[in-house]
C-alpha cells in the first residue's frame, strides 16, 4: 500500500551532484541514478549531460539505450513519478523577435540564447563522425524565420542576355541532386583560448564551433548556368542573402569569388537536405549554401537570393567582420578594408577527451580529437605530446574517405598511451599537419587579433593522474 512519490520538474532539476543525488526522468517516472553515473558504459560525463531532466533527448541521439536490458538497469533506479499538472504551456512573449525560435536540444552549450549560439560538448561532438542535427553547432546573428516551404522562392538574379530565376524547393529538385560530407567551422572557433591572451570582441566558444554532415542538394554551378552565368574573366562575386533580418530589414549576406562557385570541382551546394532529412529551421530551412572548405561564415542560412556582382557582398559580415588582423591592430587603429575576408580555413585540430582539469587512471590514457583544414585539403596527420610538447606520438585517425583536393570533412583521431610511471599530471598537447605540410603555430598569443578568429595554435589540455 505504498504509494507513489510525487515529483515537481523543478524538483528533479535540483538534483545534479553528487551531494543532492543526480536524478533524471524518463515519460514520467524519476530515477536517482546516484550509484550508477560512474557505472555508465558511455562514461560518466555524458550521463551528466542529463542530469536534472529528461533522458529522451539523449537517448533519441544513441539507440544503444533502445534496449530492453538497458530499460530494466533503469527501472531498479526508480524513486517516483513527476506530477502531471506539471506540463504547463510555456507563455509565448509576443513582441519578442526571438518568440519563434525552434526549441533546441539540451545538451548544447549556450554561448548566447537571443540571438540562438551553441555548441555540443566535447564528449559528444566526437562520439560521432557524422554531428546528428540537434546537437550540430548554431550560429545565429538573429532571429530565425519562419518560412513555408509551399511558398518559398530562391531568387537567382539572371546574367546580361541570361533570365532571372524564381525557383520553387521542387524546382531546386529538379536539379541532379549531389550528396557530399561538409565540416562546417565557425571563424571564431576556440575563440575562448584567444580571451586568455587578450580580451577579443565575440562570443567565447571553445572547441565546439565545428561539426560535419552530409549535404544534399543542386549545385550552384548548375542553378548559375541555367540563369545564364559563366566564368568571366573579370573578377567577380556571387552574393548571398538570407531571409533572416533585423529591425531596420537588413538581411544577413556573405559572398563567395564567381571562380569558386562556378568550378564543378569545388562541389558548392544550394543544400535542402541534412543527414538525409529537410534542414532543420536552425541550420537553414528551407535552402542554405554550403561552400565546402570555407569558413562558415558564407554558408548563408535561410537563402532568399543570389546575384552576381563585380565586387563582394556589401554586408556588414562580409566587410566589417570576419577577417584576420595582426596583434598590434586594436579597435582605434583596425581598417576593414586592409584585410581581404576569410575564405579558406587554416589547418585545425582540438582534443575532445580528456576535458582539462579532469583526473584520468594511471596505467593508460585515451586521447580523442579532431582535425581539419580548410580548402579541400586532407589532415595527414595529428601529433599528440604527454609532456607539453617535448616529445609527440602519432595519433590514429580515423579510416573515412578523404578525397584528394576534396577533403571537405575533418578526420576524427585517438591515441592510447602509457601513463609514465609516477606522473602526477599530464599536459596534453595535440597539433595537425594537413597535405600543404602546413601546420598549426604553437602559441595563441601571436596569431591573438582583436576579434578572436582563425584561433589554431596547439591544443592543450592538463589533467591529473590518480594516485
Ligand atoms: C551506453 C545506460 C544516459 C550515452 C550505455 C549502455 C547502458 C547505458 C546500459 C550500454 C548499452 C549496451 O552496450 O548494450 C544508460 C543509463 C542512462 C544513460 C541508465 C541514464 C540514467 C546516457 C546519456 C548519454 C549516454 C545521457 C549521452 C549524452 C551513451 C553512449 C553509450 C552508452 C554514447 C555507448 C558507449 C559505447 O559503446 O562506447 N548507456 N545511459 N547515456 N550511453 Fe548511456
Ligand atoms: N546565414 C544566415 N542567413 N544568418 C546567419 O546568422 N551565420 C553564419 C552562417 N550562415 C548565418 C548564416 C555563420 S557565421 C556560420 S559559422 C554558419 O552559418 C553556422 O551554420 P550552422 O548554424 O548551421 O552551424
């Protein structure tokens, strides 16, 4: 005759260390999963990323939990039910832009709620080659429209002699459909790690502002040439504009060189498609470009237009922001126009586990990253150092296709190493190597500039050894 305990969500939210106990749900029923979160075959860490709510939203990303052996280990964990008048409608702030926002995933790491900012955890962004769409990095600069998908029309401003396009999502369709693996990489990637030089202006990520997917859609060769465009031999642009804008309508823009978009080779795509479903609202939904081995930035989201242009796109992201200055340039004396804007990408690599500050076993250790470079260029190598960079071990990377010239997507690595004996920290370096031989600078405070991009020295990390 013992009934049920009952549980607020607010309840469970405050249970989420050790010393309250760490609880979750699951549908309705509440689990103090205290004694197992060091049991967790995923490992502890990624069984914290839920706790104080719901585990359907980790769960939905790794099947291994759709088991009846996994939901029995669950059961012997249960301490109640949540209350059910507790599913109160969240109240809608009408005059706020950001009231339609999609709802997003939890286990994201907000860098700024309005406009949406956010990367996975390190733990999970390398768990996967492929980053599943709810935990693929957002960058947003504002609000995110709302389109429909029976109405939308892409604009493609048609070449002297060629017609303007209005292409409906079946138009684009009708296009041949290409599918490739695109890593995306925010500009300001690592970011973090520049702040601890210097102060920067920019939102603080740390590892996370990069993930891949595999994108389909036309090629924006293709769409070009049937507005009439070709190559010329007169330095051109294709500008990009989104649908998304702010108060005043101005629409984020970004472009790309006409040579670029017109080679075949380069694979740049007008993409509708995200690891095989429609893009998510938050990665461009409808229709976004994806200019593989190029800086995020021109990636436009949410695409409303495309034109040709003898000089880039006049939008503050393409002129004013997103470029690379020396350390001496500060706000007084920085000029926009000095500096040609970040296309490529330089060679990258970061390691995902250990977290710093974290205590590994003595005897072995497990290191996990990832590497990339921008311009097609293929990671040829990750060098890991135990010891801060006095002697290096070659990492594994991982068996993925990389194409030559083609190498849009990152490669994931791990090395297993002995502890040395007695070592009561290790500080853990990683640094890449991509086909150009071009490699990464050791230190950050001589690639520091004011806005905090193109952050690529040597990554580190400093954990304890337990005793
Ligand atoms: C693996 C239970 C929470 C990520 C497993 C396995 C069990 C388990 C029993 C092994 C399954 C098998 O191999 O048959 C649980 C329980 C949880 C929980 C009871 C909550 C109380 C989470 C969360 C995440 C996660 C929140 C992610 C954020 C993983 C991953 C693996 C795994 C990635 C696979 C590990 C590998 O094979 O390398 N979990 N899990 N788990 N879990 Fe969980
Ligand atoms: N496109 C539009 N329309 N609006 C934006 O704010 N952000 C850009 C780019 N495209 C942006 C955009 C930046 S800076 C980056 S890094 C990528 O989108 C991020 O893409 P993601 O949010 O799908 O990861």
């Amino acid at each position: 005759q013992e009934s049920t305990r009952i549980y607020t969500k607010e309840e469970v939210s405050s249970h989420t260390s050790p010393e309250t106990g760490i609880w979750v749900t699951l549908g309705s029923e509440v689990f103090d999963v205290t004694e197992f979160v060091d049991l967790h075959p995923g490992g502890p860490s990624k069984l914290m990323l839920a706790a104080g709510g719901p585990l359907e939203p980790f769960w939905a990303l790794y099947a291994v939990h759709n088991q009846s052996h996994v939901r029995e280990l669950l059961a012997q964990y249960k301490i109640g039910e949540l209350n059910p008048e507790d599913k109160v409608a969240p109240t809608v702030e009408t005059s706020d832009p950001y009231a339609d926002d999609p709802i997003r995933h939890p286990a994201l790491k907000v860098n700024s709620q309005r406009p949406f900012n956010a990367e996975p955890p390190p733990e999970l962004l390398t768990e996967n080659y492929i980053t599943p769409n709810p935990i693929f990095f957002t960058r947003n600069h504002l609000p995110v429209p709302n389109l429909d998908p029976d109405t939308y029309r892409l604009h493609i401003v048609g070449a002297p002699g060629g017609q303007s396009l209005s292409l409906s999502l079946d138009d684009l369709h009708n296009f041949p459909k290409y599918e490739i693996t695109v890593t995306l990489q925010c500009a300001g990637n690592r970011r973090s790690e520049m702040t601890q030089v210097k102060e920067v202006k920019g939102l603080e990520w740390r590892t996370g502002a990069i993930s891949t997917a595999r994108w389909a859609g036309a090629r924006l060769c293709d769409v070009l040439a049937q507005a009439g465009h070709q190559l010329c031999e007169t330095e051109a642009h294709v500008c990009f504009e989104g649908l998304d804008s702010d108060p005043t309508g101005t629409a984020y823009g970004a472009s790309i060189p006409l040579a670029r978009a017109m080679d075949p080779e380069a694979e740049v795509l007008l993409a509708y498609e995200m690891n095989g479903q429609p893009l998510p609202r938050d990665h461009g939904f409808p229709v976004r470009v994806v200019v593989p081995g190029v800086v995020g930035a021109r990636h436009v989201k949410w695409l409303g237009r495309v034109s040709v242009q003898p000089e880039e796109s006049y939008s503050h992201w393409q002129r004013r922001d997103y470029k690379g200055f020396s350390p001496s340039v500060d706000w007084d004396t920085v000029d926009f126009d000095s500096a040609p804007s970040i296309q490529e990408l330089p060679v990258q690599s970061a390691i995902t586990e250990p977290r710093d500050g974290e205590t590994v076993e003595s005897g072995e250790v497990t290191i996990k990253g990832y590497a990339w470079s921008g311009g097609g260029r293929a990671v040829i190598r990750v060098d890991v150092s135990l010891d801060g960079g006095l002697t290096w071990q070659v990492a594994k990377l991982d068996e993925e296709e990389q194409r030559p010239r083609k190498a849009w997507a990152w490669r994931l690595w791990q090395l297993q190493a002995p502890v040395p004996a007695g070592q009561k920290e290790l500080n853990i370096v990683c640094k890449a190597v991509d086909d150009g031989y071009n490699v990464q600078p050791d230190t950050v405070a001589p690639i520091w500039n004011l806005r905090g991009v193109l952050s690529n020295a040597w990554h580190r990390v400093h954990v304890f050894v337990a005793p």
